[in-house]
C-alpha cells in the first residue's frame, strides 16, 4: 500500500510505509550526524510515521499538549499582500488585524511589524510605530509582541555606512573585512536596543529578535549583545528564533560568554541565549528540498530534542515556509504543517509555536 507524502519543495508523492520509515530514520541519523547529538529511538521513529500516516488534511495534537502560538507575522496574514508574507491582502488596520486574530481566530497573541523588517530601518519611521502600537496594546487583551530582524546586511553600502564585508574578503582584505564586520555588529546592537527602548516607552509586552543569525555570527552576536542590554535596562521580555539551524562563520573568531558562536546548533546555542537572557527560544530546522516531509520533519525533530534537554526556557521553534520541516513553498499546505507541529510538540518536546 502506498501513502500520499510531501517532498521538501510541495510535491505530492507515493510512498510504502516501509519507504517513510526509512526517510525517518535517515533524515534522525542525518542531524543527529550534523549536530552530534542523540538520534531518534525506536519508539518515538513508530509514533512519528502514526503521525505521517494520519489520514485526512489537518491533525492536531493530542487534549492536554496544547501549547501557545507565538506567531511574528500577527496581522500581516490578514491585511499583509501575498508578496509580503502570503496575507490575504485585506485593507484593515494593524489594530483591526490584531484584534481579528484575538477575538476571532483565538490567537494568543497579537503582533506588530513594520515591512521592512529590520531594527535599522524601524529608527525611520518610530514614531509611526509607536502611534500604531499604542492603538493596538489599547484596544487588545492578549501580550503584544514587536519584532524585526538586526540584519547586517543592511549595514552595507548603499543602504547602510560600511563597505561590503563579503566584497572586501573575496578581494582578499580578510583582516580589514573582520573590523568592518565587527563594526557593524556593534551599529545593530545599538539599534536593536535603541528600537526596543522606544517601544517599550508605550507598554509593549515582548521584544522579537527574528531570524538572528541571518547575516552570520556578527548578527547573532548583535542579537545577544541587544538582548543583554534590554533586560539589564528594560527588563522587558525577548523573544529569540534563529535564521538557520546553525550559525554561519562569517567572522569566524565571534564569541559570547566565552563561546565561539559560530558552527553552533540548537542545542548549543539556546544556552548562549540563556545567558544573554532570552526568554523564549526558537531554534530553526532548515528544509531539504529535495528529501521528502517525513525526512525533514525527522530531522527537525531530533535537533529539537537534544534543545529541549539541555535547556531551561520555553522554546518556540520557527515553523513556516522552508523550516521546521515544512515545504519551501509560499504557502505550505495545511496536511504538512500540522503533522510537522503535532511531531514537534509530541516527540521534540516543543513549548510553543
């Protein structure tokens, strides 16, 4: 007999059970390589092939493992276009989106962001913010969250003051490369911070640093170094969820509390953010487009795992388009994600989505 499965970029394909047993456990022994960490057991490889055999389009998890969703694209799903982030191009308000997703939907947040999602553009237009926050935390119950991404990237020339690093390292200048990047780790922490503190001024309840680590170990070294400041003069709550599922060696030689950042997974890294002191933790699984569903959601799994050993904060881990072990596709679709998020809170022991 052979069962519909997904393939990491959407495809519909037949699979025998014995074939998503083998994905499964290939795509465990696959991280548990990468990451030197634990794979699978037997038993939790049998409950996530129940999980992948599940008929009909949606699954949900069992009563009494419901966890809290803490989605970052909040009102964007509903008046957000589809080039933005799939919303359904609906003309509301932030403060009309937030409170659909509320009192409709259930949410048990509301979210805020600004489209170009970066701190250093946000400096532009924070009085803007601030205005749209303060109507939302006004006119919503649940905790809000306001996020952005530090990206380094836009720290270069033309949109920022530095040169290109990966320019000059490609024309040899590593040890001139490093400074700049250095440099401009140091320009997305005071901006990081200085953002959050301006939108702490109108009672906003969380902080997300989104996709840290999307430009290297500079960029999650600014992420830390932003979120250290925020608690010792906010004390405000920081949501972090990492860009890939490790970090890039731009640099090379970054540490934080003594630990070389880059090359770091999950696991390793959910305690840097301890230290720095985030509150909730999202760790990132990368999709392999070319492997199937039931490899990818394996893979992330067993990641997952060895994060939720090891650490002492709740952890939310990224789940979307191309992570998590979702299709990379735009909008992914309802049988793949909720069997990915069912096997994430079930086996990988997920507090949070």
């Amino acid at each position: 007999m052979e069962y519909d499965q997904r393939m990491g970029d959407g495809r519909l394909v037949k699979m025998t059970k014995e074939a998503i047993r083998e994905d499964i456990e290939a795509g465990a022994a696959d991280a548990a390589d990468r990451g030197k960490v634990p794979t699978l057991s037997d038993d939790d490889v049998e409950r996530l092939l129940d999980i992948m055999l599940m008929p009909g389009k949606a699954v949900t998890v069992e009563v009494g493992n419901e966890v809290v969703m803490s989605t970052d694209v909040g009102h964007s799903a509903i008046d957000g276009n589809y080039s933005e982030c799939g919303g359904s191009g609906v003309p509301l308000s932030a403060t009309s989106g937030n409170q659909i997703l509320e009192r409709s939907m259930g949410a048990d947040c509301t979210t805020f962001l600004w489209y170009d999602y970066t701190y250093k553009a946000i400096k532009a237009v924070i009085t803007q913010q601030q205005q749209e926050l303060e109507s939302i935390l006004m006119n919503t119950i649940c905790p809000c969250a306001f996020g952005a991404m530090p990206n380094l990237g836009a720290y270069y020339k033309p949109d920022g003051p530095f040169e290109n690093v990966g320019d000059m390292m490609s024309e040899g200048k590593i040890m001139e490369g490093m400074e700049v990047y250095e440099q401009a780790a140091e320009a997305a922490t005071e901006d990081v911070f200085w953002v959050a503190k301006q939108v702490d001024k109108v009672g906003i309840d969380n902080i997300m640093i989104d996709t840290a680590g999307a430009a290297g170990d500079g960029d999650l070294l600014a992420s830390l170094k932003a979120t250290e400041i925020m608690k010792k003069e906010l004390g405000i709550s920081v949501e972090m969820g990492m860009a890939n599922e490790y970090v890039l060696g731009v640099h090379g030689g970054m540490q934080y509390a003594g630990e070389r950042l880059a090359g770091m997974y999950a696991h390793q890294l959910v305690k840097v953010a301890e230290k720095a002191g985030v509150d909730i933790f999202g760790p990132v699984c990368n999709t392999n487009t070319r492997m199937s569903t039931p490899w990818n959601v394996a893979r992330a799994v067993t990641f997952l795992q060895e994060c939720d050993r090891v650490s002492d904060i709740p952890l939310h881990p990224n789940m979307g388009m191309g992570v998590g072990g979702i299709p990379m596709v735009e909008n992914p679709t309802l049988d793949a994600v909720t069997k990915a998020s069912k096997a994430m809170v079930e086996i990988g022991g997920a507090d949070g989505i």
